[in-house]
C-alpha cells in the first residue's frame, strides 16, 4: 500500500525505477563491487531516464522540482543492494548539483545543470579535508582573488566521484581570518591546470562508488565559476544538507528493509535442529525487532521529508531522522548478518555488504554526534 | 494514422497467487501492472507514431484502478485513453471483446493492437474476437511489423519458421515477444500523464447493457499446482555420486 506522502505519479515513478534496478543494475552489482566502481554510462542511463532530473525544473532538462520523486529514486535505487550505486548518482544529482541550482547564476546553471541532469557530465561536491571533517569551519583550502580569477591551494579527501568527477564544487576559504564566515564554492573542472586527483581510495563500502583525494596547487579559476556570493559558502552548504541528510535517511530505511527482508527469505530456507530457523522464536521475535525498528525510522523520515517538501523548517526533523534511520540500518544491518549465522560472514552472500555499506550513514553527511548537536541546539537556546 | 491499443491490467508477474476461502483467485493486496504483452502493443504502436504522423490511443476495460495501467502507457507517451468501467460483472472474453468492439466501432482507426494474450487467463482471444466483430483482418502473433501506404507487412511466428503477411489497413495486430524492447515511461511523462485525457465510460455510455455482455463461458473452479517436491542431493565420492544420479535419472525421473 502506497504511503500518503506520495501520489499516483510517485507510485509511477517508484514503478519505472523498480524495473530499471531489477533489470539494469541488479544483475551487475556484484561485478561493479569487484571493479570498485559502476561504470560511467550508467549516468548517462539514468539521464536519459529522466532520473537525475526529478528533482529539477525542465528549464535545464529536469521533469519538475519534485523532491516526493527524487525520494522514491533513492529508496528504490537502495533495492539493488549495492549502496555505492546511489551514493554515486546521489553525489552529483543531489549533493553537488542543487549547490548550483539553488545558488549558482545563471550562467553558472546553464553551463552545468543541464549536462549533469543527461548524466553527460558528473559533479562532486569536496568540503572534507584531511584535518577538517565535522568542523567545517576550519577548512584550509585558500582561494585567492586575483581579480578575474581565483588560485586555489590545498586538498580535499573522502570525496564521492572525486576521481571521475567532471566539476568539483569545492568549498574554499576566500577570507582565512573569518572562520565559517571566510567559506566560498567554486566550481573547479576536470582539467583545470593546478587541479589533481592525487588518488582512489579504498573504503570499508560503497565499493561501487569512486572516492578520491584531491589537490589543488596554484590552480587558477575563473571568477565566473563563483557559486553565489563570495565568503556565503558556509550557508549554502548547510541549507543543501537537508536535502543530503533526508536521501541518506530514506537509504538507510530501504537498505535497511532490504537486509530484513533477505534475512527472513534465509531464515525460511536455513534448517537447523530440523526446523527453519523462522520457526523458532528467537528468529521470529528478532525479526520482528527489526522491523519495528524500521518502520519507525520510516515514519520519521517521511514526517522530515513532509516537512521539508511543503518548506517549514525541518532541521531538527531532518537531523534526527538522518541521526536513528542511520543507526538502525547498522543495527538492523547487523542483525541480518547474525541470522545468517557463519554463512553471513562469508563474502558470497551480499548481507555482509549491506553490514558494510551500511556503516557509513552514521559518519558520512554529518556525523550522529553532530546531529545531537544541530537537535540540542534547537532543544536548548 | 490512427492507432488504438486494447490493453489489460493483470497480477504482478511477481505476485504469489492465492485462491480465497470461496476457490477464486485471490486479489487483495496484489500489486497490477500492465500485462507484458500488451506492453510490446503499446511500444509498437509509439514506434508507429513517431516514424510519421499519428494518435496514439489506449483502450481498457477494468474497474477505476486500471487507470494506472492506462496511465502507464500514457507516461510512455500515449495520446489518450479510454477506460469502460462495466461495474461489478463476471466478463468473459465474448464480454470484453464486445465492449471494446462498440467503444472501437464509434472511433476512427486505421489500426489496432493488442498483446496477443494475457499473462493471466491467457486465453488469446480477445483482439481477435474485436477484428472479427468489426469485420476487419486480424494478424496474430506478430514480432515484425512495417506499416506503408495504407497496408502492413506484419511477420509472424509460425511453427519452426516465420511467415510474413501482407494486409491492407485497417487491421488489427497481436504481439508476440520480440516485437520490440518496450520504453520505461519517461519521467516528464509520468509528471504529464495526468494532463492527457482520460475519458471514463459507463456500459450505457457505449451503448451497452449487462444482458448484452453476459459471459458465455463460466468458469467452474480455479487449482494451484502442486508444490514442487524439494530437490534430492547424492552425498559420496563423485564418480559414486555420478552413477548414482545417472540412475535415478533413469529408473525414477525415467529422463534418460
């Protein structure tokens, strides 16, 4: 039965993709883990598909900002089982995209909007750096006025496309003196001299998708390719978490139902002292931990997402969706793998990549410790 | 060019069938999609359109919820459709294939498709029994089909071989497998789906009453089949195993 939040449309949507996971992802999933990364078309697949453009208006090639939708992608892209395949198309359609969207000018939109709606082109967005994770703030990459161009110096790591990235949306401090009110984003090209991919790096999950360290040595880049105003960077980045936070938690509920329901699939067929294993309570009642567990995060991340799409104020929602949704899905992750026993332990069986994918909501987005900050700051003023 | 395409909304191919406490196939809570075969139907008459001119109509005969099958094919890029809604009835394929044949008989058409059979009663009849009603030439199980100056070149599947028919429009075509890859619905589409016309009929608003459409044939009871038996693993060293299993295959499953 369809949820309320989402129309006849949505159920349409989550059909259409439901069938393209099924027969265009699903059987090659496990080639592209042992590759490290999906294959490049596959953007331009699901461009062509109208997916990357769900959450964006048909002036640049999208089907209307429908955010309901671009939700039913990703929950139905966590189905394939392999979370990297999302986390690569979410990084650019939902992470590095909207920062040009909602701030960039328009020449800035024309020139990358429609180009990552077809998938021709992949975008990241590279805040982290080696000493600067949930401290924004502190992030040493400079960019320098030159007057119509900026050099930029300095590295970014842990980011998702990096390596294969056609733009990088890099948050740069234009104004190093004045902490989170010093941040700016420019958008860097593949190719621009100064601009290099120093390597892949290799990560417990999302094996599908390409990570990489970036550095920036006198890299010059044009002035126009400013997103928004200079030294704003700081609130655009967080205004787009929401976004970012709400697709991590619908991934973590549909990862989630995902190992449940392969879990229950097993413990049906699993004998042991001469019954499945579903016939013994302590399967049962497990089983039904986890499914409760999960349809609470639902419910919460709906609510977020409710709020967040009829444009109320939705940070805390957001964050403590993102913060249980993502604690569960390693609990209820966890447990999988505890039902299918030794067998779970075994890299042949996919539940241990669904443990190990997984493991990445509570530390990737925002970690859980900062979203008890962004929920306490609301709590206590 | 006119195109109309009949099309059938049935059980998820997916869907684990269950008979009721009364021996009827249990629907409730089963997930419909649009049968597979007229999927290829629907692609090709698209294919059609978009090689010239033309309208693209889908037809169905279904309660309200068949309208997210036709909407389906609207998302693809159909033009309209046609829902008759004959309320709660028993239908035979003498039922549906009259109501489509009147609702069709007051349309312009130069062609009509149709999977050629349903992925749930599969009787394959119903296009055929339309074409014959509205006296036009029927081609079934088509996988090629060449439209060109009022006449087709439909190839069809006959057994070991294929043979390819020429028949002058209007005519009504049945989809075989192989016809051609269908589209997913494209996102614009589905977000203008629901702009496109969807014009819903009664029995009366076609011209029809129950009598007129009561089911020939009824069917007396519905069986599931039985349960595979679970399959049997030969223990021991492999040439034992071997020979073991070379003689079940032969003695038992008498497969060799």
């Amino acid at each position: 039965m369809a949820h309320w939040l989402f129309t006849e449309e949505h159920e349409l949507v989550r059909k259409t993709v439901r069938n393209w996971v099924e027969k265009e992802i699903k059987p090659y999933v496990e080639e592209w883990e042992n590759a490290g990364e999906f294959p490049r078309e596959l953007f331009a697949r699901a461009g062509e598909l109208g997916f990357l453009g769900l959450t964006y208006p048909e002036e640049y090639g999208g089907s209307g900002e429908d955010y309901l939708a671009g939700a039913v992608f990703f929950e139905e892209m966590a189905r394939c089982g392999s979370a990297g395949v999302a986390a690569g198309l979410g990084a650019s359609m939902a992470i590095a995209g909207p920062q040009i969207y909602k701030f960039g000018s328009e020449e800035l939109k024309n020139r990358f909007l429609p180009p990552t709606i077809s998938g021709k082109k992949i975008g990241a967005l590279a805040i982290t750096e080696p000493n600067a994770g949930s401290d924004v703030a502190s992030i040493q990459t400079t960019a320098r006025n030159m007057g119509d161009h900026y050099l930029v110096n300095g590295s970014k790591i842990f980011i998702t496309n990096g390596v294969r990235a056609d733009y990088v949306v890099t948050a740069v401090k234009t104004d190093p003196a004045a902490g989170h009110k010093g941040i700016s984003l420019l958008v860097i090209e593949k190719g621009t001299p100064g601009f290099t991919v120093a390597k892949k790096l290799d990560k417990l999950g999302w094996n599908t998708s390409d990570t990489g360290e970036l550095v920036f040595e006198d890299c010059r880049v044009p002035g126009e390719n400013l997103v928004g105003r200079e030294n704003m960077g700081f609130y655009y980045i967080m205004q787009n978490f929401a976004w970012e936070r709400l697709v991590m938690a619908l991934e973590a509920v549909a990862s989630a139902q995902l190992a449940i329901d392969v879990a229950a699939e097993y413990a049906r067929q699993r004998v042991q002292f001469g019954r499945p294993l579903s016939k013994f309570q302590v399967t049962r009642h497990k089983l039904a931990d986890m499914a409760s567990l999960v349809e609470t995060a639902r419910c919460l991340t709906y609510h977020a997402l409710s709020l967040y799409v009829s444009g109320r104020d939705a940070v805390t929602e957001v964050a403590m969706a993102k913060l249980y949704a993502c604690e569960i899905a390693n609990r209820v992750t966890d447990e999988a793998v505890q039902i299918h026993g030794g067998y779970g332990y075994m890299m042949e069986y996919p539940v241990q990549r669904f443990w190990r994918d997984a493991r990445i909501g509570t530390i990737g987005g925002g970690t859980s410790d900062i979203m008890k900050q962004v929920i306490a700051g609301r709590l206590i003023k | 060019m006119k195109i109309l395409v009949c099309l059938k909304q049935t059980f998820d191919t997916e869907a684990k069938i269950t008979l009721d406490s009364n021996g009827k196939i249990e629907s409730k809570g089963v997930s419909m999609i649009m049968n597979p075969y007229d999927e290829f139907a629907v692609e090709e008459a698209l294919r059609i359109k978009e090689k010239g001119e033309g309208e693209v109509t889908v037809i169905s005969v279904g309660g309200q919820q068949t309208q997210d099958a036709l909407r389906q094919a609207l998302a693809m890029g159909a033009d309209k459709a046609v829902l008759v809604d004959p309320g709660e009835i028993e239908l035979d394929e003498f039922s549906t294939a009259t109501v489509l044949a009147k609702t069709i008989g007051g349309m312009e058409y130069d062609i009509i498709l149709g999977g050629f059979r349903a992925i749930d009663d599969g009787s394959a009849q119903v296009v055929g029994r339309v074409a014959e009603l509205l006296n036009i030439p029927v081609v079934n199980v088509v996988t090629k089909l060449e439209i060109e100056g009022g006449k087709a070149l439909a190839t069809r599947e006959v057994e070991g071989g294929s043979e390819v028919i020429e028949v002058a429009l209007p005519a009504a075509f049945t989809a075989q497998k192989g016809l051609n890859e269908p589209r997913y619905p494209s996102m614009k589409g589905i977000m203008k789906a629901k702009k496109k016309p969807m014009d819903k009929k009664t029995l009366a608003d076609v011209g029809l009453d129950e009598n007129q459409i009561a089911a020939k044939v009824k069917a007396l009871s519905f069986s599931l089949p039985e349960a595979r038996q679970a399959g049997k693993v030969i223990p021991g060293e492999a040439a034992e195993a071997a020979k073991e299993l070379a003689r079940l295959l032969r003695e038992e499953a008498k497969v060799i």
